[in-house]
C-alpha cells in the first residue's frame, strides 16, 4: 500500500502498512465436526428428496431412495462427489439406525392381527427382502471393488 506525499506530489511506502487476510465465511470441518456431520446429514436428505422427486416427476416404479442412492452413485461414479463429503453423516445414519426400526417393532406389538399367520407371512417377506438385500449388496460391492481394482489397476499402466 503506498500514499502520495503531499509535499513533494510523489508516491511513498506507507511505513507502517499491513496486509489484512479477507475474512472467510468457510467453516473448516476439522474444527466444527458436530456442523460438519449436520450439514453431511442435510446432503444425504437433499439426495433423497432429489430421488424422490425424480421418481414423481418420471413416473418410475421405484422407490425415491433408491433413485437417490442411484443418483449419489452416478455422482461418486463421475468424481463430483466425494465419499468424504458424506462419510460422517452415512456414519451417523449406520450408528443410529435401530432408532429407525424400533417404532416399526412397537407398532407390531399394537396389532395383534400380526401375531398370526399374517405375522408369519409379514415375517417371511422381512426374511426373504432381507436376503435379497444383502445379497444384492454384496455382488454391487462385488462390483465395486473389481471396477476399483481395474481402474487402479489402469492407472499404474498410464504412470
């Protein structure tokens, strides 16, 4: 920064001149990690209610949280999301996921027309879903990893 002498009309170093950092309106994760889990729990949310509202719009047969998840994926996929902008609110998600099911279980204990033998129907398509799912989980992380193994794999060739 310099100033005009007013004597001799020339430019002259201000002595005592300091430069002042802008001010940042970025929070740093690392030192806010309770905002920074919040804020990864909205984007999760935000990805839901995109995969719902692409189901609506596109009258697909399929749930919004798959669409969602589907979408994440794509994005993950593409490298414009990264899976640390998102790891600690899956975490959290994973961590407290028996808050999610324990209503469903005091429900059940509600009605009970479940006790039955539509609770051994209802029981036996959780069983079945639930292997479907995991089954269905391990050939996409099956899949994911030989894709990973590939691509790292290419990478050393192209170095």
């Amino acid at each position: 920064m310099k100033s005009i002498h007013f004597l001799h009309g020339e430019e002259a170093p201000i002595v005592r001149s300091r430069e002042f950092p802008e001010p940042s309106m970025r929070i740093n994760p690392k030192n806010h990690p309770k905002l920074s889990c919040l804020a990864q729990i909205l984007l999760l949310l935000a990805f839901w209610q995109a995969g719902e509202a692409i189901v609506r719009l596109a009258h697909l047969p399929i749930p919004g949280a798959i669409a969602g998840m589907l979408l994440v994926l794509v994005l993950f996929t593409s490298g414009k999301v990264k899976l640390a902008s998102m790891k600690r609110g899956a975490e959290w998600f994973l961590a407290e996921m028996l808050l999610f099911f324990v209503p469903a279980v005091l429900a059940l204990l509600d009605h009970g027309e479940f006790i039955g033998i539509i609770g051994l129907k209802v029981l036996t398509v959780i069983f079945a879903g639930t292997i479907i799912v995991m089954g269905v989980t391990a050939i996409a992380i099956d899949f994911g990893y030989r894709l990973m193994m590939r691509q790292g794999a290419s990478s050393h060739v192209q170095h």
